[in-house]
C-alpha cells in the first residue's frame, strides 16, 4: 500500500550568524524591530516538508509517493528525488509561479529567523487525491504536511469523505492557522505529529485541553527536541523515547520532516510505535549532523548499527529485517 506525503515542496537557502540573536533584540523596542545580520555562509539545498519526508522514506526502501505543486524550475529536483525512489508522478507544475523558498539564518544557539516565499505551493489547493488513489492504489495514510492552507484544508475534508487514513502534521502553518482551521485539520486524525511547543499552540487555538485533543485523534506523536520523543494514546501508558545516542549537532532543518518519514517506515513495516519512535530519532540525528535537509546518506548495516548503539540489539534485529 502506498504512503503519500502532501505538503510542500521548497529550495532552502540556509544561513548561519556567528553572534546570538538574542543579544541584538530590544523588548521594549520591538514594535519598531530592524534588524541586519552578517551571516559567515550560504547553503542552498533542497527542502519543503514533504520533499524531506519523502526522501527519509526513500532513502530507508520505500516508494512514497510526493503530493505537491511546484514551478517549471523543479526538473532537476524531481530528478534526484526520482533516484531516491520517490513517486514524483502526483506533483502539480505550474505555468506561472516558481518553486517555494525558504530563507533560515540560524544562530549558534539554534534559534533561527526564517522567511517562506510560497510561489507555486498556492496551488495545492487545486490537487485532488482520488485521481492519485486511482492510479497508485488505496493508502495506508495520508499525511497533510504544511502548505498552502486551502489545500491542506481540501486534503483533509476528502481524506475524511472518501475515507482515506490520514495524518495531521500542520507545523509550520499553526502560527498562521485560527482555532477553526487547526480543529478542522487534526480532527479524525489516525496520527497527530508536533513538537512540544506546537502541541501547546494546538490547545491554545484550538480551546480544547491535552485530553480533547487526545480524544479526536488515535494517536498523538511529540517530539522533545534532544529529549527525543513521547507518544501518547487515550487509556495507554505513555511511550517516551530517547533521542538517538552520540549525535553531534549541527543545523536543525528538517529534522522534524526526517523523524516523520523514520517513524512512518516503521509504521509500513507494522514495528510498533516504540520502535517507529526510535527509527524516526535515529534518521533525524543523520539530518542534525548535516547542514541541508536531503544531503545525508547510509548504508542499511550503518543505519542498523546506529541504531543497536541507541537502542539494543533487538531493536537493530527487528529494523534490519526491512532494511536489506
């Protein structure tokens, strides 16, 4: 069955500040903010969520398939997520609007400035899936990544009328998102993915309690930054995870994307949520330890090794059965 990824599809261009942001604010002047940073560098590489997340999943053997709307600049990117076994066959190509960009400049410290130009991502609202269905086969899930609203709104209400499993992982678009649409995209969810301060964003917006939450979604996936991750089910004990062992970090975009895509290969082998949990931390320390969102690589005894050092001989054992 296959998994497809919605949400967008984006270059990065990726900047790091020597100094903290931190000490060039002004509280007291922050209505009149202005301000220029001298950055030490530049990468560009290749981004957006679900461009990340379908790369993680193919780069573990599996065959995703990208749903995204992109400009007529994206050849050579469809090129290099097609040798990475992505099904590129579902992205819209505009006539008349670039590829989303995203601009980041991050400090030592890990906080970042980030702006999000989005371009041809404005027509994802005019994507259907059941055209894709027809042509790929029933899903296992659906996630709805961040893009552009409309589309992500029009994902979910036909996941739910068509009865398609879906996943709600807004991101990036709670800032942008009132309580109606952040309640209208997680409800039904089988999974909700966020970070730990996006979940407290969702009870803000959304007026529903920790618990609320819980009730209209099967399962709810935090991630805890260094301290890994906790998933939580309605009547289970909570599953909390570690983050990988012996990480050596050194820029953090994407790494959210790439724990999704380890967690969702796990999911597709039928592992388990603890295991899921740790492959998705395991693949996220390859994306930390790397500046870009899509320039690690492994080979399956390296992945399998790291993860026996993080979490046991068992863990390894079950994950290298699927690995090759």
């Amino acid at each position: 069955m296959p998994l497809l990824i919605a949400g967008s599809i984006a270059t990065d261009h990726l900047m790091s500040f020597g100094g903290k942001f931190a000490d060039s604010l002004v509280v007291e002047q922050l209505d009149k903010i202005s301000l220029s940073f001298l950055v030490d560098d530049l990468e560009i590489r290749r981004g957006g969520v679900a461009a990340n997340m379908t790369f993680g999943l193919g780069s573990l053997g599996l065959r995703p398939v990208l749903v995204g709307a992109a400009g007529d600049d994206f050849a050579d990117y469809r090129s290099w997520l097609e040798r990475h076994g992505v099904d590129c066959s579902a992205v819209r190509i505009s006539d008349s609007r670039h590829t989303a960009r995203f601009v980041c400049t991050t400090d030592p410290t890990g906080a970042q400035i980030a702006s999000f130009y989005p371009g041809a991502m404005s027509e994802a609202r005019l994507i259907e899936l059941a055209p894709i269905v027809a042509r790929v086969g029933a899903p296992d899930y659906v996630l709805v990544g961040a893009d552009d609203p409309a589309g992500m709104l029009r994902h979910t209400d036909e996941c739910r009328q068509r009865g398609y499993p879906f996943i709600a992982d807004p991101s990036q678009q709670l800032a942008f998102g009132d309580g109606a649409m952040i309640r209208q995209l997680i409800d039904g969810a089988t999974l909700l993915f966020s970070n730990e301060y996006e979940s407290h964003m969702i009870e803000q917006k959304t007026g529903w309690s920790a618990a609320e939450v819980l009730d209209r979604v099967g399962t709810q996936v935090t991630t805890l930054g260094k301290d890994g991750v906790r998933v939580v089910r309605t009547g289970e004990e909570p599953i909390v995870v570690p983050a990988a062992s012996g990480v050596v970090a050194v820029e953090p975009t994407g790494v959210g994307d790439a724990f999704r895509a380890g967690f969702l290969a796990a999911l597709e082998w039928e592992l388990g949520l603890e295991r899921a949990a740790q492959v998705g931390c395991v693949l996220a320390a390859y994306v930390v330890e790397t500046i870009g969102t899509q320039e690690y690589s492994f080979t399956p005894a390296e992945f399998v090794a790291r993860l026996e050092l993080s979490y046991g001989a068992q863990a390894a054992a079950e994950v290298a059965a699927h690995l090759g």
